[in-house]
C-alpha cells in the first residue's frame, strides 16, 4: 500500500474506535482509584455506600461508552474500511 496509505490505513481503522474506547477506560481507572482512597481515607459506613454507589454509577456510563465505541468499531470502521480498499 505504501507509507502513506498504509498510516491512513491504520488511522481509519484504529482512531476511530480508540477516540472513546481510552479515555473511557483511563477515567474508569480514575474513578476506582478515588474509590480507594475515599475508603482508605474515611471509615464510616454511609460514606462508603455513597461512594461505592457513585462508582458504579460511573462505572455504568463508562460500560456504554464502551459499548459505543465497539458499535463504532463493529459496524461504522470495517464499513469505511471497505470503501478505503476499493478506493485505493
């Protein structure tokens, strides 16, 4: 293909999906380290359920973006893939 088909390529197949998939996953990271140190930091029980209550409310949200983002990759990337190759 070539180099500079060969990089667009794999940014149309790669960036698309990844451009929500990270930061999903790198705010999911987040989110359970804070649980952490909110459980570490505080003892008492209500501050823990409300703690663990946002988490994984968050942690929900963050499951649908993830589930958008390989929607985008199941059915909007190997289509644009498709019309690449015959482009090219």
């Amino acid at each position: 293909m070539g180099l500079s088909k060969g990089i667009t390529f794999i940014i149309m197949s790669l960036v698309l999906q990844n451009i929500i998939f990270i930061p999903s996953i790198l705010a999911l990271a987040v989110s359970g380290f804070k649980l952490y140190k909110s459980i570490v930091k505080d003892n008492r029980k209500e501050n823990i359920k409300l703690e663990i209550f946002r988490h994984t409310i968050f942690s929900i949200i963050m499951m649908m973006l993830l589930i958008v983002s390989s929607l985008i990759e199941t059915f909007i990337s190997t289509n644009i893939l498709k019309y690449f190759i015959k482009y090219f």
